[in-house]
C-alpha cells in the first residue's frame, strides 16, 4: 500500500493531483525512539535465485553500511539521490511525475523499471512549498527477489555482502550486531539503524540462507551541508529563556515529563539532555539545523539510544546543541527509558488509575488488535499536532507506551498553509 508521509506531525490528508484514494499518513516528528516493525514475509520465490551465477563487478564501495552507498550493476548510488539523477541512470518511473508532493513530505514505494526490472523508491521533497515528483529525492529503495521482475537486479553493498548470494553470516561479520533481528514464515529479517528516519533491513530465506530482500532508507538532507559546517555554536536566545521545570504538572497539556529521572518541558533543548549525561551520537545526528527547520539528534546514555526530532526556533542557524527536542517517548519493550507524565502517569500505571488522573482532560481512543493493545491520545486542539498517546495492554491493562509531542509555534513568515513547521 503507497503511504504518504509527512515530516511533521501533521495529520491532514496531502494526495497526489489526480489521485481519488486517500493515502495513509505517518507523523515522523512524533518518532523519537527506535521503533521496528515486526514483518510477516512472504518466502515464496518465483524462480530460483542466481546465488553463485551472480555476475562479479569491480566496485570501490565505503566500508561502512552507514554510508547509504551501494551499487546497482556496478554503477554507484548514494541515498538520498535526486529524481533527476536517479532517471539518467535508465529507471523509469511508471507514475506521473508531474504530479505533486506536498511541502516537506514523502511518498512510498512507487514504481520504477529498468529493461524490465522493478525497483520501488521513496520520494521526498525537502522544500516548504509543493513540487513536481521530477524535482524530489529518491530518500529509498526496496527491492525484493520473491518477485521476478527483481531477481534481474544485482546489488552490491559495502563490504563486500552482495545482494541474492551473501548470507546472514556474511553480513553481521561485515556490519557486526544489527539492532533486531526477527524470524518468521521461513524468513530472518535483519535491521540496522544509523539514525532517525535512515535504516536498512535485509531479509533472508531460510532455506536458500541467501539475502532476498533489501529496504534502504536514508531520509537525512543533503541539501546546504557545506553552509552549515562553520554554524557558530554559541548559546542562543532561545536556549537561555529555556527553564528546567521542577516537578511534574498536574495536566498533560503542561507538556511537562520526567524522561530517564531528569525533568524538560517540551520542547526542550538538546543541551538539557546533554547536561543531564546524554551524548551526542555524531554519526547519527544532523550537525546544525537552518533557522526554522526540523532535523534529527540521536542521544546515548549507557546502553540506551534515543532517536529524536529537533526544531530550530533561532533566526540564525545553529548547531544542534541549540536545537529543541520535539517528542519524547518510552516502552516496556524497546527504549525500556522511564518515562513520567503528569500526575505521575508512568510505564505500568492501571489503566483506571490513568482515566481517573485524565478525567478532565479530553481524548480519541482507537484499538489496536494485532497489538492488543488500547491507545489514548490527548491532543491540545483540533489541529492534533500536539499530544501525548498513552498506550494500554488490553490483557493487562497497564500502561505500555507513552509519547509527548509539543511543537512550539512557528513564527507566521516560516509558516506555510501546506505543513506548518516542518521537518529539514
């Protein structure tokens, strides 16, 4: 199923011209941790695969899986990619590439061929206004040997792992430990992330034992990178007004949390973590964010890593320290990062304890059935850009997951009426 997807969390519908059906959205800016979606492939291979009958190309490939480099026939991508460049290379989109993409905003899987060949991709525009799909990056690839009108395609990847021939073996020597692995219907699905939003997952026959299926996601900017590398890291305005609440709040429309036993009010700057023995993961975050703009920060404290957005709300820009984390949130089963709310809303609260505590304050509540799970999510007014979801086992009925997403105004001259406040 094509998914649009907005860099914010902005839940209003954005569709192609022309198109009738409605596009499933996800926010991206309420992410702020790692999420892995369990998969439930298919193995079922159409012819079998050419293993050892793979032709052998002579590419120079980085080292690392990080780089979001590899090599389609011996010729050498970089994600993100713009249209243009990724259409030279002989793909054609099988879409209408006049058509629109909303402000700062992505769309998945759409179709491309090569001499009969089917790659999907993810198209992303960086811009606040709406723009051909010909003036968009292509952020993703997904290519999948169960289909064959893809076993034609032969990828090599860094260090040597080469797609349909290269085992599980090879790649965890290649790129050590992913950070999940799962094993379902006669497949092991592997998944490496490197940042918000920039991840790859392999999957692999059981049987054959070889790679058959590829996603790479890369969503960073690429745009103005060298504008940015002398940014002047002083503390700015915006930052100094910042004031470290004290307690919790009675209301959860205070945006006030408790997040691995220190207090922010969202949003908080990425300083107030770093001063509360946070790290920056470099690799992982965006160095300096323009004025007005959204990026991405990943933060290490022990064996804990939290992705996160940031929002610059300086006139100037700035490096990432001065940015502003946007969502906060916590698990029983993947962050494992104690998270508060107000009047003590935690992870493992009764969920009666919970509507007691929130009885004044209003909610949507939507069941979850593949989950079990029951999901309330308070938002501060009708544009639902501003919330805090609290998730409920519905077996237990105990409080399993619970994010916080505050976006402070945006300045009206940064606004536009397509995505107010959106993410770089």
């Amino acid at each position: 199923m094509k998914r649009y997807v907005l860099i914010i969390a902005l839940l209003t519908a954005l569709t192609f011209a022309g198109c009738k059906e409605k596009k499933e959205e996800i926010p991206i800016a309420a992410n702020s941790s790692s999420s892995l979606d369990d998969e439930d492939p298919s193995d079922d291979l159409d012819e079998e695969l050419p293993g050892e009958d793979i032709p052998e190309y002579d590419v120079k490939l980085p080292g690392k899986l990080s780089t979001f480099t590899f090599a389609i026939w011996g010729e050498t991508y970089k994600l993100p990619e713009t249209f243009e460049e990724f259409t030279k290379r002989g793909w054609e989109y099988k879409g209408d590439e006049t058509a629109k993409l909303g402000a700062e905003s992505y769309v998945e899987d759409e179709v491309f061929e090569q001499e009969g060949n089917l790659i999907t991709a993810d198209l992303m525009n960086l811009e606040t206004e709406q723009k051909n799909i010909s003036q968009c990056y292509i952020a993703g690839i997904h290519v999948d040997a169960s289909n064959s009108k893809s076993q034609g395609i032969f990828i090599n990847l860094p260090g040597g792992i080469v797609f349909q021939k290269s085992v599980e073996e090879d790649v965890t020597a290649a790129y050590g430990s992913p950070v999940d692995r799962y094993e379902e219907s006669g497949s092991i699905l592997l998944t490496y992330e490197y940042a918000m939003n920039s991840r790859v997952k392999m999957r692999f026959d059981q049987e054959t034992k070889a790679l058959i299926a590829l996603d790479i996601q890369n969503f960073r900017n690429p745009e103005g990178e060298e504008d940015l590398k002398n940014v002047s890291d002083t503390v700015t305005p915006e930052v100094q007004a910042y004031q470290t609440p004290e307690a919790l709040g009675t209301r959860l429309d205070e945006f006030v949390v408790n997040y691995d036993e220190a207090f922010y009010r969202l949003p908080a700057p990425v300083s107030s973590f770093l001063d509360n023995g946070w790290r920056l993961d470099e690799e992982g975050s965006d160095e300096a964010i323009k004025s007005a703009k959204y990026g991405y920060v990943t933060l290490l404290k022990n064996d804990q890593k939290v992705y996160a957005v940031v929002y610059n709300y300086g006139s100037d820009a700035t490096v990432i320290k001065n940015c502003f984390v946007t969502t906060l949130y916590g698990d029983l089963d993947t962050t494992k990062i104690r998270i508060e709310a107000a009047d003590g809303i935690t992870l493992g609260t009764d969920e009666e304890e919970l509507l007691q505590k929130t009885a004044d304050e209003p909610y949507e509540k939507r069941e979850d059935k593949d989950n079990g799970y029951d999901i309330y999510t308070f938002y501060v007014d009708d544009r639902k850009s501003d919330y805090t979801q609290i998730t409920v086992d519905q077996k237990l009925h105990l409080v399993r997951q619970i994010k916080v997403v505050h976006n402070k105004d945006v300045p009206e001259e940064t606004d536009n009426t397509d995505n107010p406040g959106t993410a770089s």
